[in-house]
C-alpha cells in the first residue's frame, strides 16, 4: 500500500460499529474518518449520486440499482444491518392482504427502498399477492436518479401524505409508515418464517468508491476485517448488555432461534438471502438481469467471512 489512507466514512453508530468509533477497534494500514449524516438515508443517495465519501453504509438495493447503471463503487460482504419486514406492510384497520389486488398502496420514499423490496416480497412469497396487480404510490423519488419504475408505480399527488391517504381509504394499506400491521401478528410470522425457511433479510452493506480500491490495493480485505472485529464484539457482549435496544433484543432472539452468530459478514454464509433479494429486485423490474453475485463484491472479500 503506497500510503497510509485515510477514508471519509458514513456508517451509523449502532451496536455492531460502535468499537470503529470509540477506537475500540483500530484499522491496520489505514484510519476511518467518521461523517454524521443525522438522516442516513441522505448518505446514500449523496454517495450514489455524488461519490462523495470514501466508503459508505448503503442500503441493499440501492447498491443494487448502482451497480446496474455502472455507478463506480463496489461493496464488501459486511452487513451492518439486517431487519424483518412483515411488520412494515400497515393498514387503517379496514383492509386484508386478500384485498390488495386492484388497490392502491403506499410505499415510503422510493420504489426501491430495501424495505419496500422485502415487504412486497413477502406479500408475493407468503400470502400469494400478484404485485403486479396493485398500484404502488411513492412518497419520494429513487436515490438512483437514472432508475426508471414499472407502469403500476406512481408517484404521491403533490402535497398529499401516506398515512393521511391511508387513514381515509384512498391507500388500502402502505409500506414503511405509522400504523397497525396488516399481517396478523406480524413479529411472530417473522420468526417463523426464520425458523422454517431461514427468511432474515439483509438491509444495508457498506460500500467503497472504486478508485480509492484501485489506488490502495488490499484495502477492501482490511476494511472487511476492521468492520469484522467491531461486530465480534459486539456479539460476544450481545447477550449481557444492560439496556438493550430494539435492534439489540432482535439480535438476541435471532441468536436464540438459530443458535449463530445474528450478524454473519461474508458471502457464503450469506448468499440465500443475498440470491433472495436478487431474486426480488428482478420480480419487482427493479433489475432487467441477473448479476453474478462474485461481481458485487470486491474480489479479495469473496472468500472471507467473520
């Protein structure tokens, strides 16, 4: 490595990084540079859009939307994130999942926001909805500006808002907003669905600019293993933490179920929910075609795992 970097960083602070921040953990070879963004999400899109960080938390799809339109970042198999959906799909109280065909649903910012993928996903996979029979309503627009939605996707009339439209009947129901879930006991139809078909979906990864891996060979490897060993210990003290958080007593109850590591990083132990959410995005017409999951990843993580 010519010289010792140093990378201007967005990721949020949460359990599984926290030791990146307090210097817990130290980088080899190379120091982090940490950005608060109070809105995470602006991060993505500044990075999508702009490069404007040298290595940046981005949700799943987005990434994968980038990637299709040769935005010039590659991610690392580190997954900082990970989430159930079947709570995000939420009604007024009136409606059904049996009733969304031929209705109109909201979705929160963007089409392909990851956990509008996940959710419908779910709505397809496990209660038989033709997606493509219902009209999406989008509250925003796509980080990726170049990404153009199916026909049964529009956006939100100018000044209108998604929970006020569901309350009175104009959505039947709406993907990451307030409200009751529209899957009966949603947290619990989310364990199962860990239990029977390993469903435990992955929302965000991180993401480095392609010409700062070009000018630092190796770097990839090095980054994958400083963001390895802050979530090592995080989840060696996952079990004894005073005060959980939410995300933390999700973890814990993934632990209990599975009886592994919550937050695995690398491909292999990962590739049936990275194929999974593949899988969705081209349902969805997200993606036209199918990448090869070895070229979404920089070359020297393929193999490792922590």
């Amino acid at each position: 490595m010519s010289r010792s970097p140093v990378l201007r960083t967005v990721t949020r602070t949460q359990g599984n990084n926290r030791a990146l921040k307090d210097g817990g953990v130290t980088p080899r070879g190379f120091s982090f540079e940490f950005e608060e963004v109070p809105v995470l999400v602006d991060a993505f899109r500044r990075m999508v859009r702009g490069l404007e960080f040298d290595v940046s938390e981005m949700a799943f799809t987005t990434y994968l939307c980038a990637k299709a339109y040769g935005k010039p970042i590659t991610a690392l198999p580190v997954f900082p994130v990970r989430g159930f959906h079947h709570g995000a799909i939420v009604h007024n109280g009136t409606s059904a999942v049996s009733e969304l065909e031929g209705s109109r649903v909201g979705v929160n910012r963007g089409y392909t926001v990851t956990t509008g993928v996940w959710a419908r996903g779910i709505l397809q996979d496990y209660y038989g909805v033709d997606l493509d029979k219902v009209t999406w309503v989008l509250s925003g627009d796509e980080h990726v500006a170049e990404y153009r939605p199916p026909a049964n996707v529009v956006p939100m009339p100018q000044g209108g808002d998604l929970a006020s439209m569901m309350a009175s009947g104009e959505l039947a129901a709406a993907i990451g907003v307030k409200g009751a879930p529209l899957i009966p006991d949603a947290t619990e139809a989310a364990y199962e669905a860990l239990r029977r078909d390993g469903l435990y979906p992955i929302n965000h990864l991180v993401v480095v600019r392609d010409s700062v891996l070009a000018e630092h060979p190796g770097l990839a490897a090095e980054v994958f293993d400083a963001f390895a060993q802050a979530k090592q210990k995080y989840v060696a003290g996952l079990d004894t933490i005073p005060d959980p958080a939410p995300a933390d007593v999700m973890y814990q109850r993934v632990k209990e179920i599975t009886g592994r590591d919550p937050l695995p990083y690398g491909i292999a132990p990962n590739r049936p929910m990275i194929d999974k959410l593949i899988d969705h995005a081209l349902r969805q017409g997200i993606l036209d075609r199918r990448p090869a999951v070895e070229d979404l990843f920089a070359a020297d993580t393929l193999d490792l795992t922590a």
